[in-house]
C-alpha cells in the first residue's frame, strides 16, 4: 500500500484578500468587467497558486461571486474534510484586516443545516413558484429593474415573467459573529426565503436548476449564505453577476455555475498529482536516514515535492 508522507496542510492561511496579518497573502486580482469570467477567473487563480489540497485555512477575497467561487473549488479540493474560512470584519480598502476568528466549514453543514436538512418543515410538501425563482440577498435599496430582469431573462432563455423575485435581505452583519448568533439569524433569513420560494426536501432537485441567487455585497457573508443554500438543496446554486456599464448601470453580466466547477475542480486535482514531482522510498531505512527523515521532508515540502512510501 502506497502511503503519502509529506503531503501536510501548510501551516499559514492562504489569504486572497490584499492583506491579512498572519497570513499566506496572494492577492486575487478580480476583474469584475461584463466580460470577465467569474469562474474562468477562479479557476485560473487556483492553478496559480499549487496544490489546493494544501490549504486548510482560506480567507477568501471580498468580491462576493469571487469569495462563493473559491469556496466551491477549496470545499471540493478537501473532499469534505477539514476547510477553516477566515472571518475578516469589513476593513477600509488598502488596510491591513486581522482574521476575527475561524469558520468550519464541515462543523456548519453537519451539526447545524443537517437539522434544518430533515427537519419536519422542511420536509412539509410545498409548492415551487412556476418558473424560475430568484433569491436577491442584496440591500433593499438594490433591486432588479426591469431591464436587468429582461437581461437575465436572456440569459435563461425565458419570458421575463416567468421570473421571480424572492427578497432575503441580510442587514447589518457582524462578520466575527458567523459562528454564532449573526449566523443563525442569517440561516433563518435564508430558509424563510426558500420557505417564500416554495422550496421544500421534496421539490430541492427541482429547485437546483430553477432556482437562482443574487449574493450580498460582501464575501464573508456571501459565502456564508450560499453555505446555507448548498446545505438545503445539496448542490451550489446559480449564482447571478451583475457588473458595472458605467454612469452608475448594473447589467446581468452571466449566471455562474458554482456547481459546474466541482467537476472541474476534479480534473484540475488529477492534472496537478500527474505533474506532482515525486520521491518514493521503499525498503527498510538505515536508522541515520531515518533520523534525517523529517528534516528532509520539510525541505522537500517547501519545494513542492512529495514523498511517498511504499
């Protein structure tokens, strides 16, 4: 049997944001122009930075649709095992952000929306809306238009008015409380709006290709949000863009599949272990080599080669 002896988390975070005291800091540049692929670029930034099973602990970037993106990919990459999101507080652009404390990932989904998952209200038969149904967790004052409804009716390939509105509205958020009682009254927000939706266990394979959501401003609780959504309908939901035209415009710039990118992430895994460069040891070890082990696994760590025993 083939055992894998280097292969550690690394021991600082990996922070997309600017700056973060403490940690791994590599920058991710979003570029939120209409044309820019969210998920394209996500996908890129991951291949940059190596190995995304070495990371554990990941603070993700503020841009919303980027921070969802990146949390599916490094979720998908632990294979459901141990994944930490820093929570950072909103801090003025170009400061250095401290990380408040730590968000498991895999404590959320088992211990708290396993409950609502199979819950008797949420099982209770309901009726979807007909159509599709959009999830806007945006500010009251942030509402679609109807040039924005026609734009992502485009989109869907659909009449506008097969399209509906469901309003989840997040608030003020302490950040550093995620973990606690903020998280809970955002998980009610979002069940009471998928309770709104028509969305219940018997209709959620449903609701994963008719229902769509439109994040909140801020990373943290973007992520947070579609955290509770995934958990529900046990897949990533559409995620709606809205990107900047000029003269203070939001067009529908895509709808991200945040789902899709599991399956990429799975490719992306088996090209980055075929290239992997590798030592094996095999055989019985002089007791000096032996002694000498754990120094050379760290240097071979930080070159990025893996040592396997067979």
């Amino acid at each position: 049997m083939t055992q894998t002896v280097s292969r550690i988390l690394n021991t600082l975070p990996v922070s997309l944001c600017a700056a973060i005291e403490g940690a791994n800091n590599r920058p991710f540049d979003v570029s939120q122009a209409v044309d820019a692929s969210m998920t394209a670029q996500v996908e890129t930034y991951i291949r940059e930075i190596g190995d995304p099973r070495m990371y554990g602990q990941v603070v993700l970037p503020n841009q919303p649709h980027a921070a969802i993106a990146s949390l599916a990919s490094f979720w998908q990459a632990q294979r459901g095992g141990k994944l930490e999101l820093g929570l950072v507080p909103f801090a003025k652009p170009g400061t250095a952000s401290q990380v408040a404390g730590w968000f498991e990932v895999a404590n959320f989904r088992h211990n708290v929306l396993r409950p609502h998952r199979f819950s008797p209200e949420f099982n209770a038969p309901r009726d979807m809306k007909s159509g599709y149904t959009v999830i806007d967790c945006r500010p009251g004052f942030q509402k679609l238009d109807e040039s924005q409804l026609i734009q992502l009716a485009g989109k869907l390939e659909v009449d506008p008015n097969q399209i509906n509105v469901v309003r989840a509205e997040a608030g003020q958020v302490k950040v550093e409380d995620l973990g606690g009682a903020e998280g809970e009254r955002l998980t009610k927000i979002c069940l009471t709006a998928l309770e709104e939706a028509g969305v219940c266990a018997g209709n959620a394979r449903q609701a994963q290709t008719k229902l769509l959501v439109i994040p909140p401003p801020y990373g943290p609780v973007a992520t947070f949000m579609s955290l509770v959504f995934q958990g529900m309908l046990e897949t990533w939901a559409r995620t709606v863009r809205l990107a900047p035209a000029g003269n203070n415009v939001f067009v529908v710039a895509e709808v991200m599949d945040i789902e899709g990118m599991r399956t990429r992430m799975d490719g992306m895994i088996l090209e980055v272990e075929a290239a992997k460069p590798r030592i094996v040891v095999s055989g019985n070890l002089p007791e000096a080599v032996r002694d000498r082990l754990p120094a050379f696994l760290a240097f071979c760590q930080e070159h990025g080669v893996e040592v396997v025993q067979n």
